[in-house]
C-alpha cells in the first residue's frame, strides 16, 4: 500500500503538515509534532481506525483515498512454486505418512 495523505491534502489546498495538524485538532484529534511528521512524510506503519475516520473526515475523502494498492509489490513478495523450491532443493517436501495425535477436544 502506497500513503496518499499529503497528495489527498494538497487537493483540498492543505500544503503544511502544520496546517492539517491544526485542522485535526479543530475536528477532536489531537496528534504530537512526531506522529504528524511521520504521517506526513512517509507511510505509517500504523494508523487507529478513530484517527483514520477523523482524518478522513477532515479531508473530506475515504480509507481508498489515503491508502493505495500496489499489487505489483504483492507479486514480488510471493513465494516460489513448491515445484520450482523442490527443484532447487530449498523447497519443504510435507511428510502425509507420520502418525499424529488427535488434536484436542
């Protein structure tokens, strides 16, 4: 996912981190000098579902708005095919034939 926030902010003619910071703490979301940098300049690794509502609110956009799918990223991260890791020998061959315990009750 790709952090839109300041792209989404600059359309509603929010150029200032410290302006946006101002605007949600008129909306109720009071955010220190550090969270407000770090959602401003890069991509959070987390953000509250409340603070997500009231920036949005604020923004007057939605969570498809602000966040931005790039699949392109998702097919890099996935594994090779369980054929192409046996060939090479770094694959996990499943071992059916053990016997296991039941699984508890």
């Amino acid at each position: 996912m790709r952090w839109n926030l300041r792209m989404r902010a600059a359309e509603r003619g929010v150029w200032k981190s410290a302006e946006l910071r101002r605007m949600l703490a008129e909306a109720g979301l009071e955010i220190s000098a550090g969270k407000m940098s770090a959602l401003w300049t890069g991509t959070p690794t987390t953000v509250r579902l409340d603070d997500l509502d009231v920036i949005c609110s604020v923004l007057a956009c939605t969570p498809g708005d602000l966040l931005i799918p790039e699949p392109d990223k998702v097919a890099e991260r996935r594994p090779r095919s369980i054929a192409a890791q046996s060939s090479t020998g770094t694959g996990v061959t499943p071992r059916l034939d053990r016997d296991r315990p039941a699984p508890p009750v």
